[in-house]
C-alpha cells in the first residue's frame, strides 16, 4: 500500500512542478513581450520591399478589373437561377 500512495504523490509531484515550471517560462515570454513585439515588427518592415508608384498603379487596376468581372459573373449567375425559379414556381 505504500508504494500506491507514493507512486501517486509522485504524480501530482511531477504535475505541480510541470506546471510551476510553464507558469515561469510563460511568465518570462510575458516580460518585455510587447517591446519584443515591436522590434520584430519593425525589424520584418525594413525587409518589406514597397510597390513603385507604377506597380501600385498596375495592380490597383487588375484588382478593379477582376471585382469587376465577378461581379458580373455572379449576376449572370443570379439572373439564371431567379429565371429558372420563376419558370418552375409561376
């Protein structure tokens, strides 16, 4: 019967140091966290390579183009399914 009992307290041992040890590592990342946040966000900005005025130009247009062209596309589809309802139900 000793061995039960201790194999448990073993357990709840190991569990309580576990979780004391992630509590402290959680507790380190937390610490200067934000500060740390933000020197990785301006460091991966400075290796951003920004769009030239004619490439921002370019892709603005083909983005217009392609909104523009599902937007007529879902209309067509639209009109085909609203038509084929009105053919069944009137």
């Amino acid at each position: 019967m000793a061995k039960a009992s201790k194999g448990k307290d073993t357990g709840t041992t190991k569990q309580t140091a576990r979780q004391r040890a992630m509590a402290v590592s959680s507790q380190k990342r937390k610490r200067g966290s934000l500060k740390e946040y933000f020197k990785g966000v301006k460091l991966e900005m400075k290796k951003v390579v920004w769009p030239t005025k004619k490439e921002l130009g370019s892709f603005t247009a083909i983005v217009l183009a392609t909104c523009a062209a599902f937007a007529i596309v879902f209309w067509a589809v639209d009109s085909g399914v609203l038509a084929a309802i009105r053919a069944v139900c009137f």
